[in-house]
C-alpha cells in the first residue's frame, strides 16, 4: 500500500516510490519466470521490449492482480479496477537500451486518460544501470506534448520528444522487489544500462473499468491493441468493461494519431 504521503505525492509530483511490494522468496520465482521468458525470445527479440507476457502467463497474472497490487491500484484509481497492460523491461547490462522521454498518454487509446503505472523493479535499479527518471509536476498541465515518432531511434520506444527540458529529472532508484507508481501525463524515460548488472522492471498499468478502449489505434510501437485482454480480480470482465466507442466527429484513433509528428525516416 502507499502511505498517505505517498499518495499525496503521487498527486502533487505525478509519481512516488513505494516499499517492498514482493517478498524475496517472491522475488526469486519472479526472476526465474523472467529468465525463462528472456531464454525463450527469438534472436530478434530484445528483452527490453516484452509486452504483456502476463497474457501467456498464469504465474504473472496472478501476481498483477494479488493483493498488494490490487490494493495500490485501489488506492489511485478505487475499487473497479482491471489490469490494461504490462511491459517487462529488461535492460542487459553492458548495452542495455534507453527508453526514450514520453507521456504514456501519448499512446494510449483510452477515453477518459485515467490510468496509472506500477512499476515494480525486479533487479536493483539505480542511476547506474539505467533506472526510470521523471520530471516531478511535469503531469499538471494535464496536456500531451507533441511526440516525434522514429522507428529508428534505437531505444525502447520510438516516440521521440524533441528539445525536452531534463534539468529537473529525477532518478526514480528503487531496490529489487520495491515498486513505483507514475501518472499517465508525467514526462519520464530512462538512460541506457552501461553497467555490468542487469535493470529489469516491470511496468504495469491499471485502467478503471468505465474508461473505453478504442481497439482499432494503430500505434508506432506495434502494439496489439486488438488483442488487448483486460483482466480483473474476479475474472475477465472483457466484455463488461469494453463498451462500443461512441459515434464521435473525430474518430479517438484519429485524434491521438493527430498528437505525433511523422517520422523524420518517413
Ligand atoms: O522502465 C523504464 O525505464 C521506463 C518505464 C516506462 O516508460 C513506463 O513505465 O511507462
């Protein structure tokens, strides 16, 4: 659970670390599912970019809807919850890859943005090997930047922020087995792991279950939001949670495409 301060910073400052969430009996099992996900990519895969494994994976699940995680996303988003997406990121060491700066609202084809990240660091993750760094009350404004996209960016994502202000970033170091939580408008991003351990975490995200998906965005990062699966505690509230897009004058879909600049690489 985040503590009352927590909380209120989580409001104030758009993020806010949390404690120990997992156990390190926990941990190791954690670890060993990562490992054999990781084993199991083919060559082209990075593990940096290891989007909703839980979907194949009872254990992970499992873990993203157990108590204590129910529990923090209960305390941001109240009580019908379910559990949108995760993305395992997993950065070698040595020549582990940056996650370019960005807004997660840039991407997500929600409506309203209510959304929120728990991020859970399954290595130690510090300034060294690359920890999340973010730009504390940069989630105020409630209004997305414009994201350059650039498959070739060469980083975990391709959205690209051009002539960003870092100077008030702040590293987000948490111990293996803490968590964070961050805002869906906070500007954050990582730097690249030239260190000799490992930075693995896993992003998790929560949605409530009035907001209202629209599965036919295509986004930059490839991302299968048609095969999106929605889990809850209890079940699989897919079919309850997911209702019809209201006939708009601008499609969803067409307005977030309208929030990102076109590839410099055409
Ligand atoms: O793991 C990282 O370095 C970045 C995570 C991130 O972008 C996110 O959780 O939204």
């Amino acid at each position: 659970m985040l503590t009352d301060q927590q909380l209120q910073r989580y409001r104030t400052e758009g993020y806010a670390r949390g404690a120990r969430i997992v156990s390190e009996a926990e941990l190791a099992r954690l670890r060993d599912e990562i490992d054999a996900l990781i084993a199991a990519l083919p060559p082209d895969k990075r593990p940096e970019n290891m989007p909703s494994a839980h979907y194949g994976n009872a254990y992970l699940r499992e873990l993203f809807l157990s108590k204590p995680f129910v529990d923090v996303a209960e305390q941001i988003l109240g009580p019908d919850l379910a559990l949108f997406t995760s993305h395992i990121i997993s950065k070698r060491p040595g020549d582990g890859l940056a996650v370019n700066w960005h807004q997660d609202a840039a991407f997500f084809p929600i409506e309203p943005m209510e959304i929120f990240t728990l991020w859970l660091a399954v290595d130690d993750s510090n300034r060294e090997n690359g920890c999340m760094q973010v730009i504390p009350g940069s989630h105020r404004s409630r209004t997305i930047i414009q994201h350059r996209v650039d498959l070739q960016s060469g980083t975990t994502l391709p959205l690209v922020l051009d002539g960003l202000d870092r100077t008030s970033a702040v590293d987000v170091e948490l111990k293996a087995g803490e968590f964070s939580v961050h805002d869906a408008f906070i500007l954050h991003g990582s730097n690249a792991n030239r260190s000799s351990r490992r930075r693995c975490g896993i992003t998790i995200k929560y949605i409530p279950t009035f907001v209202r998906i629209d599965r036919s965005y295509v986004a930059p990062s490839g991302f299968d939001w048609q095969g999106l699966n929605l889990f809850s505690r209890a079940a699989i509230l897919e079919k309850s949670i997911v209702t019809p897009m209201p006939d708009q004058d601008e499609p969803l879909c067409r307005r977030l495409g309208a929030r990102l600049l076109p590839s410099r690489h055409g």
